[in-house]
C-alpha cells in the first residue's frame, strides 16, 4: 500500500467513524474468510459494516475523527463494526458469533461518542431490539387510555342492554309500543286543605247598619214619648 492508498484508507476509516452511531471493537484472530462474511451478512441487516483494518490507519484515523477513546483498543489483531443503525441488533450478532464459534471477543468500543468498556457492550448485546423497546413504550403510554376506552364500552353495553329489556317489553306488550316506560308509581299527597273551596263569609253588619239601626230606635223612642204627653 502506498502513500495515496494509505491517505484514501485513513480518510476512509475517520468518515465511517464520524458517521456511525457506535463502533465496536472485537479480537478477530482465528476467524475464516468464510465466517467473516457470514458475519458481514448479519451485520448489514442491522445497518452495520464490519471491517479488518490495521491499527496504525486505524489511530490516525481516530485522530482525524476526534476519537480518542478509540486509540486504547487498537491493541492486537483487532476489526471494527461500524454502527449506523440498531447498536443493540449489531452487538447481538457480534455476541451470538462469539458464543457459537469462541471467536471475535469484545475490546470496547464507542457510542454516540462515548467511551464503552466489555461490560457495557455486554449489557447492549444484552438489550432489545429498538422496535420491541418502542412497542414497550407504546403500551406503557396507551395503558391509560385503554382503561378509559374499557370504561366506555361498559357504558355501551349496560346502556345497550337496557334497550334492548325495553324492546322486549314492548315486544310483550308490557310497555304500549311509542310510549316510553312508565316511571315507578309514587305515592299520591294528600288533599292540600289550602287548595278547597273557602265557604262563603257570612254578611256582617257595617258600621253604617248599626248607625242607622241606632237612630230608627232612637226616633221610634221620641214618637211615643211625645203621644203620652
């Protein structure tokens, strides 16, 4: 590789750092040509690019992309996963390949710029897939309004129900078909005594009369005092 073809790698290598989400680095010593692209496959199902690179590219790589961190892992025969889609999907297949071959041990790697040590790449591979964790969340925001959607449809059906007994009296003549059920019979008030007819006062004398009564008496009384004189 000459000097061009080293420039042209390292420029390459800094882009695809800048632009994955995560990058990941394994121990790829014993693995096949032919295991290297079965793993290339599953890899770029979850956005991933898997790449054998030399470490002294590789650290200037770093340099150029501001990524420091990633300088420390560049110890041994080591290939980079670089992440542009799910990193949990990736650090599964890398996992998975480990378990079923003892190959491709984890080194560390980064995340959204982070610094990430074995443990943590653990803990992702570790993690759902990004469509189960929003499917997760999606019902954990929706369960509320599935109560209050449960709570209506109870009141569908009860309302739905009592229709339909009220079709079934109409329909055995208990209720008069157009009439709405008659409301349970109360008790009937008593007769308010306010409300009857008052009798009639009876006539009572004026002043006036017993004025005029008075003075008849009185004139009668002169009358018959002036014949016995």
């Amino acid at each position: 590789m000459n000097r061009e073809q080293k420039a042209a790698a390292i420029a390459e290598i800094a882009d695809q750092i800048r632009e994955s989400d995560a990058v990941y680095a394994v121990d790829f010593r014993g693995i096949s040509v032919p295991q290297a692209a079965t793993l290339r496959s599953k890899l770029r199902e979850s956005g991933a690019t898997f790449r054998v690179v030399k470490n002294t590219l590789t650290e200037r790589a770093a340099d150029d992309a501001g990524a420091e961190a990633l300088k420390a892992l560049l110890e041994g025969p080591t290939a980079l996963t670089f992440v542009t889609g799910d990193a949990a999907v990736a650090a599964k297949a890398l996992a998975q390949f480990n378990r079923e071959t003892d190959l491709l041990a984890f080194k560390g790697g980064l995340l959204d710029g982070e610094a990430l040590d074995v443990p943590q790449m653990q803990a992702i591979a570790r993690l759902p897939a990004r469509d189960v964790l929003y499917g997760q969340l999606v019902g954990m925001v929706a369960s509320p309004i599935t109560g209050v959607v449960r709570g209506l449809n109870a009141l569908i059906q009860g309302l739905a129900l009592q229709l339909g007994q009220i079709a079934e009296k109409k329909e055995s003549g208990e209720i008069p078909a157009g009439e709405a059920p008659a409301a349970p019979a109360e008790t009937a008030p008593e007769p308010d005594a306010a409300l009857e007819p008052e009798p009639e006062p009876e006539a009572q004398a004026t002043t006036s009369d017993i004025n005029d009564n008075e003075a008849d008496a009185s004139a009668q009384a002169d009358d018959a005092e002036a014949k016995e004189d």
